[in-house]
C-alpha cells in the first residue's frame, strides 16, 4: 500500500493545475494506513469517546476492525449511520441551543480520511480572504487581516446568511466537487453521507440539505459550498475599482505646500554657508513653521467621490466587506449578493441582519467592535518626521457586554437594580467549586481569564480584560472565603505575598507556588506570509506511534505476544482512579490509549460495565 502522505502530497500538487480533475480517489479508502493516520487525528479529541446513534466509539480500533470497514467500503454495503443529534449552547448567546450531530465510531474514522483527502484537493485554492477552518488561520489572522486591508473605507456591510449550514443545497454541492472529482465512486459515498439522517430522541429524521452536523467533514465541505462566494467577492472588487479612479487625487493645498517647502530649502541651501548663526536659527524655525503645516494637512483626498475600492475577509458563514465609496454602493453590492447566493448558492442572505453601517460607527465581527478611526493625532515617525499615523486605521474593541456577559454566565457577579434603575455589581463567591483544593480554584479562575484575554489580546483596548479580572479576583476571594467560613480580609492576609495572590501546592519536585494572573497589553500578532506556510499534508508527516504499538503485537496488559491487539481509549486520564490493573498502566504510561489484546480488552469492558 502506497504511504498516505505520498498520496496527499501527490493530490495537494495536482491541485494547482485549475484543470486536472481527480480519478480514482475511492481506491484510497481500500489503504489500511490512512486509517491508521486517521484515528492518530481524532483520537485525541474531546468526542472521540462520545458515542454516536449505534453506541459506538473510537474504543477498541483494531487491524480488524478496519479491514472489515474496508471491506464493506470495497463491497458497496457500507452505510453511514444517522447521527445522534445532541444540543449545545451557543456561545454568542447561552440561553440558545444548536443542534450537533455525533457519528458513530467507524464513521467518524472514515469521514476524517475523506477529509483528509479533500483538504489536499482543496486547501491550496481557497481564498486568501477565508480563515475559518482552515490550517493555520484562526479569528485572529482574519481580524489582523481586516486591521491591514481596511484602511480608510467609508462603510462596513456585515455579511449574514440565514442558517448557512444548514442550508447548504446537496445537488449544488456535489456539482461543485465534480468540477474537480471525477469519481462515480467517491462521489456516491458523498451522497451517502449527505443523506445520512440523524436521530433525534431516537426518532428518524432525512437531511434534506445542509452537511452533516459535527462531521469530520463538514468544515471542508463548507469551505468548498463558500469558495463560490469568495470567488465573486473577488471578480467583485475588480470590477468595482476600475469603475472609477484607482488611486486617490492628491490634496491641491498639500502640493502647493510641500512646493513651497521643497523652494525654501532648495534655495537656503545655496547661501546656508554665508549666513550667520542668528540667520540660520530664523531660518530653521521657518522651515519647521512649513514642515507642521504640511504635516497637518492630508495628502490626498480622503473625500474623493472619483476614487472606490472594496475589501473583504470571512470567517465560515461570518463575513466583512469595507467600502471605500458612498452608502448606494454599500447597498448595491447587499442587492447583488442577495441575488448571487439565492441564484447561484440556494443561500437567504438575511436582510435584517445584515446591516449597512458607517465607519465611523462600531461594526461587529467575530465577536469584536471595528470602527475607522478619523484621529488628526500627530506622531513622528522612523525619519523624525511628524505624520497623522492614525487616520483612518482600523481599530478593534472589547465589547463590554462580552466579559459582563461572561462573568454572569460563570455567576461571578451580582447584578442588583437600584430604586433610579441603576446597575450596580458585585462580585460573588461561585459555590459549585468552592470544595476543591486552592490550587483547583486558582487555576480555574486563572484559566477563564487568560481565556478571555487569549481571544482579545490583539484588541486596540485590550487592558479592559483588566476589569474583567478584576472582578474574577474578588468572585475568587470570596469563593475562597466561603470553602473555609471566613471573611475576605482573612483570606488577603493569608494567601498575599507582596500584593499578589498565591497558592504553594505540593509536586514531587517539592513545594510550588502559583498567582493570580496579571498583566492584560495589547499583543499586535504578526500575520504570517502566505509563503512561509507548510503544504497541507506535512502536519501528517510524523512517526505514528499508534500505528507502531499495534504492530509490535505485544499485549500492554498482560504481556502476550503474537497476537492481534485493538486500543482500548479513556475520554480522559483524569477520570482515572487506579483501582484496576488497566487504569493502573494507563496512569503509568500517561496515555489515554492501551493496545491490550481481545481477552484483555474484553475484561477492562466488563469492569467499566460493573
């Protein structure tokens, strides 16, 4: 069998070539090894364990268990099973549920090794301007990209599609992967997994659109259905510049007054050796009078109706367009992409959500407030030079009402209305953590607040997480002075050391200590070169110690040899008590994986079952 990642490397080179359509991609789900590269992916995620409708999970991978998936696939009787659909709450707004699908066991093995395969064909051709999903790029790259291309727009149009995933048109998205398959086969296991179904309540139900809810899958499948609409924002910012002019005028006043610097020096400088000190200190202050106005005054025509440009990033169904132009611009190019994704897409853009928004007022985007910011401020720059280094940049703000909301969500405020209707907090002791150990309450607090900052690092008023922390330290405070029945001040006195908060915890390294979190800058994250990227299939390209435990055929257990073992999987170690031999070598070992042989496997499942 031919070595996986010389197949990927092999499709991901192919890919470039906008006429190659791929054959023959179905005889690679016949390759054990990809299997086996596979399960390495997922095994070590959250919902790998999670059992899918049939009850299976990614416990107890075998040779065998893949070769008989293999050959159900080489037969025609495989069948994707129906997803077990599951809620969750959204994170934009708690009180609301979205719907997750949980595939079974084989299924999530062979969705991830046609994942694999379509990333390879697909990845090297997106956009530059999409980012979710995608290896390497992240909210942060799309927001940092946004702070880099959408200086000086005029209007922000933010972008909403009315259930996007699930609404993805099946025909529509299979026509879109013949343009670069050309595999009945391959194509066929795609219809299957499209109208899987899922079950809900134990209640059978079709999939009449959209892909498949927690699918391996479903991401690259979206970036494929979403490609399309990159493509013609695309032809769309071409066709938009050249309608009118493609630079800016240049500001009359701004020439007249850098002509005039320019002949002042010019002609000061033929006669600067003749003159005498009292003359060239005049002179000097004269120039310095000439460079503050020129400086004060914009260079271009920041209000040239002749000039247009258009920008825009997406992050999944999330999308940004910045215009530089006027608002029937804006509201043209709402009317023309309403028709191009009902038309083209099968897609609603809704009209409502999707608002037309000055820039000098706050657009929201990823979970962030974006404005242009029209400061006159003055700063020199790396020739000493005085300029107006902030008119109009892109800025980047913490909405308050994300880490208020987040700190009522993890119940660590108060709120309390007054007779006037005003707001006022404070902080609360959090009781369903308060009986574990300091270090277990230090570190869950100091966890959701790097969360926070993590996320909003790269935000123009990053310190505001400060006040976020803030409160997170006094909810702790009281937390703690409720674990052990005492008063806030008691608690400082003991746990205090210079001003900070610190726990000491026992290792076996000897006595450590651990503080509260502290220090909230502005982290400006540089958004790495399209160039310096790594192909697609080299994150693949390591040695697969999973694959190697099973083939070494020497039982982790009870030490047998030559024979045939399958993984025995935990969701975690922690859960873990060591009451059992198996959890015991699991610790050992610190792994969530045990290749143990069918006897031994079968008795670890008759101790989880007891």
């Amino acid at each position: 069998m031919r070595n996986p990642i010389e197949v990927l490397k092999h499709l991901s080179e192919k890919s470039h070539e906008p006429m190659y359509k791929f054959q023959r991609l179905y005889r690679n789900l016949y390759n054990p090894e990809f299997y086996w590269l596979a399960y390495r992916n997922i095994y070590a995620n959250k919902g790998s364990m999670t059992p899918g409708a049939d009850g299976t999970t990614m416990d107890g991978i075998s040779d065998r268990r893949i070769a008989r998936i293999i050959a159900s696939l080489q037969d025609g009787s495989y069948h994707p099973s129906p997803a077990r659909r599951t809620y969750i709450a959204k994170k934009s707004n708690p009180a609301k549920k979205r719907p997750l699908g949980i595939p079974s066991g084989d299924d999530k093995l062979v969705q991830e090794v046609v994942r694999m395969l379509l990333e390879s064909i697909y990845e090297p051709n997106f956009s530059d301007r999409s980012h979710g999903f995608r290896p390497r790029r992240s909210c942060h790259t799309a927001l940092i990209q946004l702070q880099r291309t959408f200086t000086g727009a005029n209007w922000f149009l933010e972008g909403d599609i009315t259930a996007c995933f699930d609404s993805f048109d099946h025909h529509v998205l299979i026509d879109l992967l013949k343009k670069r398959i050309d595999d009945e086969k391959f194509i066929g296991l795609m219809w299957k997994f499209l109208k899987a179904g899922y079950m809900d309540q134990w209640e059978y139900h079709i999939t009449y659109s959209g892909t498949p809810q927690g699918s391996g899958m479903s991401p690259i499948l979206c970036n494929v259905y979403l490609h399309e609409l990159d493509q013609y924002m695309a032809e769309y910012q071409a066709k938009f510049a050249k309608l009118e002019g493609s630079h800016r005028k240049v500001n009359r006043e701004y020439s007249r007054l850098n002509a005039q610097t320019q002949r002042f020096k010019a002609r000061n400088a033929q006669i600067w050796s003749s003159l005498s000190i009292s003359e060239r200190k005049r002179l000097a202050k004269e120039l310095k009078q000439k460079r503050v106005a020129l400086s004060k005054t914009q260079s271009q025509c920041f209000r040239d109706e002749t000039y247009r440009s258009l920008q825009y990033v997406r992050y999944a169904d999330d999308f940004l367009v910045g215009i530089i132009g006027g608002k029937q611009d804006a509201e043209q190019l709402k009317q023309n992409l309403a028709v191009f994704l009902k038309e083209q897409l099968g897609l609603t853009l809704s009209d409502s959500k999707t608002k037309i928004t000055h820039t000098t007022q706050k657009a929201r985007f990823l979970g962030f407030d974006i404005t242009i910011t029209r400061s006159q401020a003055l700063r020199k720059n790396a020739k000493g030079q005085l300029r107006r280094a902030f008119y109009g940049n892109v800025m980047l703000y913490v909405p308050k009402e994300k880490w208020a909301n987040k700190l009522l969500e993890l119940k660590a405020i108060r709120v309390k209305t007054d007779e006037k209707g005003k707001d006022h907090w404070r902080a609360a002791g959090r009781g369903d953590i308060f009986n574990r150990t300091d270090i277990e309450i230090l570190s869950k607090y100091n966890a959701e607040v790097r969360g926070m900052y993590n996320y909003y690092r790269i935000a123009d008023n990053a310190c505001v997480i400060g006040h976020f922390a803030g409160l997170m330290k006094h909810s702790m405070l009281r937390t703690f002075a409720n674990k052990y029945r005492t008063k806030v001040r008691k608690i400082r006195e003991r746990y205090e050391r210079g001003g900070e908060f610190t726990v000491s915890y026992p290792t076996k390294g000897g006595i450590k200590t651990a503080s509260f979190v502290k220090g909230f800058r502005r982290d400006k994250m540089p958004l790495k070169g399209q160039l310096d990227m790594l192909p697609t299939y080299k994150k693949y390209d390591r040695a697969n110690s999973l694959k190697a435990r099973i083939r070494a055929k020497t039982c982790e257990l009870c030490g047998k040899t030559d024979c045939e073992l399958e993984f025995h999987q935990v969701k975690r170690l922690k859960d873990l008590r060591g009451k059992n031999d198996w959890e015991r070598r699991m610790l050992d070992m610190r792994r969530k994986t045990l290749a143990v042989c069918h006897e031994c496997h079968e008795s670890i499942q008759s101790c989880d079952k007891s």
